[in-house]
C-alpha cells in the first residue's frame, strides 16, 4: 500500500544520550487532525537496526521512551494514545484525567466508527508506518509489546499489521469484556459489570464491542507471542485473558507467575525482554 506520513520530530534537548538519538515524535494519526505523539529513540551509529513499538497501559501521563533497549542497538518508538504530547508538565495530564479524557474507555461506545478506540487501534499501525519508513529500519524485525491496554494493543496490532513479526502482551486488558453479561469475569475496562450494566447496556453498546474485543483479533494472529500474567489479578481477571490466550492458534508461549496481580516479578519481565531482544536478533 501506498502511504503517506506527515510527522515531525524534535530533538529533547534533556536527554543527551552518548549512544543514542531521542526525539520527541508528532505524526498525523489516521485522518487529517488527529495526532500521534511519543517518543523515539535511535542509535547513533551508522547502521540497520530492528525496531520495537511500545504501546501504553491505560491512563494518562507521560513518557520518556525505551533508551536502554535503544542502547541495545534496536529503534524504539513508546506512544501515548491520546492525541497530545507526552512531554508535558505532570499538572496538566492529571486534569486531563480529571476532566475531559475521564472514563474515555467509554467514549463513543454505541458507535463502532466514533468509538473512542479506534483512533487507538489505527494509531498503533500508523506508528509502524513511520517506523519501517525510518532509513534506519533494517526493513523487517518489527515488533510491539506492552501490558494491560498496553497488553491488549499488543495483540491487536500483530493482528491488525503483516508487518509485526512477534508481541510481547502482559496481562492484557479489553479481553472478554461481555463476560459480565454470561455470568463471568470480563476484562478491563469492567463495562457491563453490576456497577455499570443499566448505564450502558444498550444493545448498539454491547454490539460494539464485539468488534473492539481482543477476543476478536487474538484469533487472527500469525505470529509468535510471548504472553504473560497471574492469577490474582483483579483489574484484568485470568479467565478474561485465557478467553483471548484459548483462541490463538498462532505459536504462543504463555508464563505464569500465579501469585501475582496487575503487576510483574522483576525475573518475569527480565523474561519478557530477554524473549523480545532474541527475537530482534539482538544478542
């Protein structure tokens, strides 16, 4: 396909890394208007490199981007979601979530092509647009990886995007999420749990997130994942990621850790990277 990329990127200043190019990065996302922001980091030296999207948990606030593992010899692009910098002073992300990105999980919901995800799932392949047009690119080992939300747009993004060679997914998020509906535990962002059904279980509602559901896109892998998560933890039930994990038919390799929560042993994400830098051929 033809694309075309309309970006620009500045230098941070802040960050004089001897190895390392950091930027502050804002692409047109995908319609004229919308925006991409985050920030990326390439190596200095002359060369190919393979590269890593990473993609955030839910929330918002900013980010500094992956310099280690662009120390590693690997392009990295960390992304935030929303539409705005990610280099802004802390004060003004927490009115943001306060205020007019409060509750955006549900934004939009009882339309599929106004919801407030889409810009999200579309950003993620837009960001790997821009990456492999990098001249840097080694033009092949491309790969996404992140947790929660950040877990589920893991999954989305390989699914969505031929160019994605592998994922990483901690404990991903939006998996199951009629669950509550059937009698079981659904996914964050909790929609039809017994706190929010009557609000927002209008049938144009649950329609939507069919489509949305990384349930729905786990199915259409092609690639290797590395997938990880335990077995107490609330905010992304098991059995909600087991429900995408069980349709998967793409090579899959899933790391229990079942003491934990919404979070991550350090020897559990020590094996996160070590698989991901194996699979970008770094050594």
């Amino acid at each position: 396909r033809i694309t075309y990329i309309f970006y620009n990127q500045r230098t941070m200043d802040n960050y004089l890394e001897e190895t390392v190019n950091v930027y502050h990065l804002n692409l047109q996302n995908f319609r004229a208007g919308a925006r991409l922001y985050g920030i990326l980091c390439v190596p200095k030296k002359t060369g190919k490199y393979p590269a890593l999207l990473r993609v955030p948990g839910a929330g918002i606030r900013p980010y500094n981007g992956d310099i280690a593992t662009a120390e590693k010899g690997v392009i990295t692009l960390e992304i935030g979601i929303h539409g705005i910098p990610v280099n802004m002073d802390l004060s003004q992300y927490a009115n943001l979530a306060g205020g007019a990105l409060s509750g955006y999980q549900l934004f939009n919901l009882e339309d599929p092509e106004r919801y407030y995800y889409k810009r999200v799932y579309m950003g993620c392949v837009r960001a790997n647009d821009f990456l492999t047009s990098l001249p840097q690119f080694d033009g092949v080992n491309l790969g996404v990886t992140g947790g929660s939300q950040g877990g589920a747009l893991s999954i989305i993004t390989a699914a969505l995007d031929p160019r994605v060679k592998f994922l990483g997914a901690y404990y991903p998020a939006l998996s199951d999420l009629t669950g509550f509906l059937l009698g079981r535990a659904g996914g964050w962002p909790h929609m039809f749990n017994k706190d929010n059904v009557n609000a927002i279980s209008a049938k144009d509602k649950i329609r939507t997130t069919g489509y949305y559901d990384v349930v729905n896109f786990a199915r259409l892998l092609k690639v290797p994942g590395m997938y990880s998560w335990g077995y107490n933890d609330e905010t992304c039930p098991p059995t909600s990621m087991h429900a995408a994990y069980n349709v998967i038919t793409a090579p899959k390799t899933l790391k229990l850790y079942l003491e934990t929560g919404h979070w991550q042993f350090p020897e559990q994400r020590e094996g996160m990277e070590g698989w991901l830098l194996n699979k970008l051929g770094v050594k």
